[in-house]
C-alpha cells in the first residue's frame, strides 16, 4: 500500500514535461534492451506515448487489483501473437 500510495503520487505531481520525458525514456530503454522491438513499435508519437501511459496505469493497477491485472495482461498477450 505504501509504495502504491508513492507511486501514485509521483505520477500525479509530475508535469507534462515530466510526463513526456518519461514517455520518451520508456521506449529509449526498451529498445536499448530489446532492439527487435523497434520493428513491432512503428506507430505515430501520440499512439506510443497513449500506450506508454496505459503502461504506467497498468502499473498502478498491479498494486490494487493483482490478480485482475495478470489475466488482463495475459489477455492482452494472447491478442497481439502472431
């Protein structure tokens, strides 16, 4: 709960710079980590950033409701295969 709480406030203080630079930091490590994922990501700014901000939600949403979260994520999975 306690990390929640932090995480949460954290996302709710930071500014549109903020959020941006964090968006942009997402897919600069992820691709750092994961080259191939360039290849899958060829969206506009505006898709990337919405989907970088369904991934911070998503996060938040792991500390409320874990279970729920983990067949919503393994449903997203199973979607986007092949």
């Amino acid at each position: 709960a306690v990390q929640e709480k932090a995480l949460e406030r954290l996302i709710m203080s930071l500014t549109e710079d903020a959020a941006n630079y964090l968006r942009r930091e997402v897919y600069k490590r992820f691709f750092a980590l994961a080259p191939a994922g360039q290849n899958y990501f060829k969206q506009s700014t505006t898709r990337l950033y919405w989907i970088a901000d369904k991934i911070v939600e998503m996060t938040i949403e792991m500390y409320r409701k874990p279970k729920k979260m983990v067949e919503d994520i393994s449903a997203l999975g199973l979607r986007h295969v092949g």
